[in-house]
C-alpha cells in the first residue's frame, strides 16, 4: 500500500470497515510510514475537536468560508 491508497482507506478504517485483507495492509503500512502515522493521528484529532461543535459555535462566515474551500473541491 501506498501513501494515496491509505489516506483514501482512513475513512473506512477508523469506521472499522475496512475488508481484513486491506485492513492488514493499511496497518503494515502505517508501521513503516511516520507521515500517514501523523497523518492518522490529525485526522483523529480533528474527529475529535469537530465533534465537540455545535452550530452555534461555528459563525455564518465560518460556514460560508467552509462552503467555499469545498465548493472547488474535486476528487481525482
């Protein structure tokens, strides 16, 4: 597995459904990748800090700033 092909499992991963063949190798990559570790670890952080909102926390510009970055978003 490579850098590209886990953080497009992490999702799936951390959903706990991820198939145990893929699930095997994601680990054995991120036993030998100090990036995708990190990698891991921020998007575990940023669940977290995420979770804890509520909307009255997140100010309309905020939103429409959030909108914004994500509207030009393309998946490729």
């Amino acid at each position: 597995m490579d850098c590209v092909d886990f953080v497009e499992l992490v999702t799936e991963f951390l959903d706990g459904a991820l198939p145990e063949g893929d699930e095997r190798r994601f680990i054995e990559h991120l036993a030998e990748c100090s990036g995708c570790e990190n990698y891991l670890d921020q998007f575990r952080q940023t669940i977290t800090a995420a979770g804890e909102l509520t909307q009255d926390d997140i100010s309309p510009a905020a939103k429409q700033q959030l909108l914004d970055a994500f509207r030009g978003w393309r998946q490729t």
